[in-house]
C-alpha cells in the first residue's frame, strides 16, 4: 500500500511509518478504556449507546 510521505524529520532523517494505520476509527478503543483505564464493560457500552465513543 503506497502512503502519503511524512512530512517530519528527526536530526535531518525522515520518519517512516512503523505499522499500518488503525483497521477503523475505534478500533482499540475499549481496550484502551479497558485494560488501560480500568472501565468496566457495562460503563463501556453505557458510553456507545449514549454515542460518547465509538467501540466496535
């Protein structure tokens, strides 16, 4: 997949992409409002269904 080049350089060197991009917006959420957080999954969809964030 070609990408657009970034237009940041550290000491003179470009920067390259270390990965792909996010599959889908919200796409880690709930991990990171999990694991990371310590949300429980019930606040969790609380927040979906209110249309707060976005966790598939």
């Amino acid at each position: 997949v070609r990408v657009t080049a970034s237009p940041y350089h550290l000491d003179g060197r470009p920067v390259h992409p270390r990965g792909p991009a996010a599959y889908r917006v919200g796409e880690h959420t709930r991990a990171v409002l999990g694991d990371l957080l310590g949300y429980p999954p019930a606040r969790i969809d609380e927040l979906c269904r209110a249309g707060v964030i976005d966790a598939p």
